[in-house]
C-alpha cells in the first residue's frame, strides 16, 4: 500500500470541490501505525469521512439534476460533455484510500488492547462506510491486501461480489465487538459521543444498504440473508441519524477552516464571502419542474431565488448552452435548508435515508416489521424537518393523490421511495442519489441527459477510471481488470 501515500498532493473528488485540509484532518502513513492517541485518530478520522461525503461529489449532484453550472462561465467538459479520463476524478480514490489507512491503524491498535474494543468497532464500521464507496464507483478494488505493503507491492484486487460479503462480515463482527464494553470513545467520537447501541444501529443501515444495493440483480444475497441476525439491534429512523460534529466554528485555526464541511464548500467562507461553488452550482431546471409539479414546499428551503427582482426559482437545464442559458442574477442558488450555518452537522447517513431504506427493506421482505408506507412517510416527515418545515406540511404534501408522493396513489411504490429519497439526498448525499439512480432507473432522466451538443454519451457514466496513479503504482494489478468503459463496464450490482 505504500503507493498511496505518494499521491497526497490533489485533493479533488467527484466535482469542483475537493476535500480541502480540514478542522482534525489526518493524513497518515500506512507503513507507520498511528502512534497518536487513539482518541485523536478517530476524531480525526471521522472528519475526514464526513467531508469527503459532504463536499466531494459536486458533479454527481449536477448529473442527478439538483443542480446546473453556472451560466456566468462557460461549459465545463467534464461534468458537461462527459469527457472524462482517469485524470478527472482523482481525488475519491486517494481520499477514500488515505483515511480507510486511518481507520486500519486505529483497528489494528485497538484490536491489540482488550479496553479498546468500541474504538475497534468504530474503526470497522467506517471501513465498510468508505469501502463501499470506493465499489460503487470502481468496482474491483484493492482489499484484502491494500494495507500490507511490506508484503504486497502491488495488492490484488478482489472482486466486488467477494468485497461486498466480507462487508457483511465486518459489520457483524463490529456490532459484536461493540456490545463489550471497554473504555467509552466518549468526545472522541464525534457522531455519538460513546453511544455504542447507535453504532450498531448504524452498522445495521449499513448491511441493510448493501443489501438493497444488490436486490435488483440479485434479491437473495449474501447482506439480504444475514440481516435477521442482527435486527434486534435495530436501525436508524427518523428519531436517530449518522451525523457528525467536533465543534464545527465560524473561524480559522492556522489558516484552516474550522467550518462545517458542506458550508465551507458551498457556502460562504469566514468573512462572509461566496465561495466559488456557491457562485458555480445553481437551480437546475429539472428538479425545479419535478418539485413544482409535486407541489413540494422544500424548493423553498433547497434553492434560494436570484435577486434582480426575480421572485421564483428559476435555473437552467443540464449541459444548456448558447444565448438562453441565464446568468447568475437569473437563476436560483443553494438556499437555507441546505446551508443552514458554519456550525452545521455533517452527514454520514440522514433520519430520511434511513426511513427510507427500511421502507424498501420490508416493499422487499428483508425487514418484517413495521409497515413500508409508514417508513416512507416518516421519511418525507424527516425530510421535511431537516430542511427547516414542519411535519404537518409532510403531512399535507404526502396526503396528495400524486404519483411518486402519495403512497396509495403510486402503483409502483419502490418507484415513490426513490423518488421521494432523490429528493431527500439533495446536497448531503449526491453519490448515494446518483447510485440510487443507476440500480434502480428512477427519477426517469432526459434523454439526452445533458444538452451540450459535444456530449460524448446521450446517458450518464455508469461508474469511474481508474486514476492515472493507481495506473503508475499498481499497474500489473490494474492490468488485470481488462479494458474499463465507464458507459458500459457495470459495477456488478447494475442491472
């Protein structure tokens, strides 16, 4: 694994905005086992999970549509035109790779001391949360030999189906070990403050994702099988997300932003200036059309208007070009139910996307209790809450008799949680919106998807390149993996 430790200098992911130096950030060595306190390193592991989540994945929100370029500058090629090579993206798999060596370190050391166990399980559980980010996008990938570099040159790559059973297996392992007491990460863990039983609960949506990311090609996997073993621990809901926050601060420490992360992206910086994608990324006008046709309050709350006098939400569509493509003075920005301050929680999995894959997990026979419309409600419910609205106004919007926001007035209901979590996802969550999307089809896209007449693909990529990097360090490895075409390689899950 010594190769990624040579690639540190891009931070850029999915999108304009990369993970940039954050409050705790850590960059460890994986030939050298963290010998920082282990307090330490899981805080400032987990930082670096949620920011690469919260601020990583910019394209993957402009091809779901939330949002479009800005008309003050011109097309950009690759999020537009889909002229993507394995020098585009770099930054997922660097970033990703960097802090699961974080977080190996951290089981390694914990595992070697008996009164470290809930660290250990912390450390495990993350290592799932950043190891199927990494599939979902890649494919194969380096596993079972990527932190061993004294031993592997050039690590295997396992195959997706074998990564995807071993995650099982490491969540199983990680609710055990967390039931054993030990000394209590308490601030250390910044999501839960110590609280193992949410852990579990969280390890838990965690299995059960991977299990709803594999249903449609295959019902019957190996997560889908296993959940009854653990069910008794239950599941985040609408009463308990996965978010995380050290002391989130509208301020410096050494020249690095102490912000939330999704607020440092997007938002504005400590003296109250745009940052550059707050001024990029504006309304698109496809989820426009798609909100204001279901009468959905939330575009109040997820986009803010122009000024110039201009009153509605207006945007533009994805890859729009030439004279009617409008300015910034015209179309909408990101507004207040997604920037809500400098001191913001960071998500790692939110009270909606919970709800609602425990809806789809019961629509699929995976979870027997509780009834799927009733998860699919809290889940608007939460939404609606999260974005700064009420639960009566979740309430009144999924008593429509629409298609998609009703539950009875929708014949295909695993259609409506899409649907509905699409929304929900906005901002916090764009990977899991577009993965959402290429498993399932839904929301039911353009087609040209984007309107730039040099698209190389009248469709969205399916998956990534390798990175040029990997390619370098790790070539006999990637040799193996044949010839990649991101418009038809799938990831094994695709249907």
């Amino acid at each position: 694994m010594k190769k990624y430790i040579l690639i540190i200098a891009v931070f850029f992911s999915i999108g304009i905005t990369g993970c940039k130096k954050t409050y705790l950030s850590l960059e460890q060595n994986p030939n050298q086992p963290s010998v920082s306190p282990p307090g330490l390193t899981l805080s400032g592991a987990l930082v670096v999970a949620v920011a690469n989540v919260n601020q990583s994945y910019s394209t993957d929100g402009i091809w779901m549509q939330y949002w479009s370029n800005s008309g003050n500058f011109v097309p950009d090629p690759v999020s537009e035109q889909f002229q993507i090579t394995n020098t585009s993206y770099t930054g997922v798999w660097t970033n990703l790779y960097q802090n699961l060596t974080n977080f190996n370190n951290l089981q390694i050391s914990a595992a070697a001391d008996p009164t470290l166990t809930s660290f250990e399980a912390i450390a495990i559980i993350m290592k799932v949360y950043d190891f199927q980010q990494l599939v979902d996008q890649f494919g194969d990938v380096p596993y079972t030999q990527a932190f061993n570099p004294s031993k592997y040159l050039n690590p295997a790559y396992d195959s997706q189906q074998s990564i995807y059973n071993d995650l099982v297996k490491q969540l199983d392992a990680a609710i055990a070990l967390a039931s054993k007491g030990g000394t209590s990460p308490g601030t250390s863990d910044i999501v839960y403050g110590g609280n193992m039983a949410n852990w579990q609960k969280f390890a838990n949506s965690l299995k059960l994702r991977l299990a709803i990311r594999q249903s449609t090609v295959n019902k019957s996997n190996t997560a889908a099988a296993d959940l009854a073993s653990t069910a008794s621990f239950g599941y985040l809901d609408d009463t308990q997300d996965a978010e995380a926050n050290p002391g989130y601060a509208n301020q410096l420490s050494s020249g690095v932003s102490q912000q939330s992360p999704f607020w440092a992206a997007y938002g504005f910086d400590v003296t109250g200036n745009q940052t550059f994608p707050n001024t990029y990324y504006r309304g698109n006008t496809f989820f426009i059309k798609a909100l204001t046709n279901f009468n959905d309050p939330r575009i109040n709350q997820i986009y803010a208007p122009a000024g110039s006098g201009v009153t509605n939400i207006q945007g533009n569509a994805f890859g729009l070009v030439g004279t009617t493509v409008l300015t910034n003075s015209f179309t909408a920005s990101i507004g207040p139910g997604l920037l809500i301050s400098p001191t913001q929680n960071a998500v790692l999995m939110g009270h909606a996307e919970a709800c609602f894959l425990q809806a789809e997990g019961i629509l699929d026979g995976y979870i027997t209790t509780g009834t799927a419309q009733a998860l699919y409600q809290r889940g608007i419910t939460a939404s609606f809450v999260d974005m700064g609205l009420t639960a009566a106004q979740a309430t009144t919007y999924y008593s429509q008799s629409i298609t998609n926001v009703g539950w009875t007035a929708s014949a295909n209901q695993e259609e409506a949680i899409i649907y509905q979590k699409w929304i929900s996802l906005v901002g916090y969550a764009n990977l899991e919106a577009y993965l959402e999307y290429l498993r399932t089809g839904f929301p039911v896209l353009p087609n040209p998807v984007s309107l730039d007449p040099a698209a190389v693909s009248a469709v969205l990529p399916i998956r990534q390149y390798y990175p040029l990097s990997e390619l370098t360090s790790n070539g006999p490895s990637v040799a193996k993996e044949g010839t990649i075409n991101i418009f038809t390689t799938k990831i094994f899950w695709e249907k």
